[in-house]
C-alpha cells in the first residue's frame, strides 16, 4: 500500500471517512458481515456504527475499505 494512506484499520468508519476526505482521498465501500448473520441485517446505519477491518488500495489515490457493523455499539444500542 502506498505511504500516503494512513492505516484506518479498526477506525469508525465517520472517522476514517473525515482523514480520507481531509487528504482528498477517494474511496469506495464494502460491506461485509459475519456467515452467523449478526451484524447491521440490511439496515442502513450511521457511519458511526461501522468499523474499518480492511483497506486496499484499488488504483491513483483510491482506497477500498471494506467495513462491517460494529456488534459492540449494536448492543449497547439495543439496551437503551
């Protein structure tokens, strides 16, 4: 991976999305949820409630960051 993109690796996915558009980086996303089924089930969620697992970089200043719903901020959610 070229050294101009930071490691985003276990960011929220609005954090890691605000460094990449302060470096004017563009990037594409993939969602990805465990084979268990947990995870966002289809629901559209806040950029808040993912996290980065992977990046990849796919071409001239673009990033692929595949991103998975945070169970952990799930759950606290479904307590409240």
């Amino acid at each position: 991976m070229s050294e101009i993109f930071p490691d985003l690796t276990a960011y929220r996915l609005d954090e890691a999305m605000n460094i990449l558009k302060k470096m004017k980086v563009n990037y594409s996303l993939q969602k990805t949820a465990p084979p268990s089924g947990r995870g966002d089930s289809g629901r559209h969620l806040s950029p808040s409630f993912y996290r980065v697992l992977k990046q990849t970089e796919i071409g001239d200043n673009i990033i692929e960051l595949i991103i998975a719903a945070d169970c952990s901020v799930e759950s606290r959610r479904s307590k409240v």
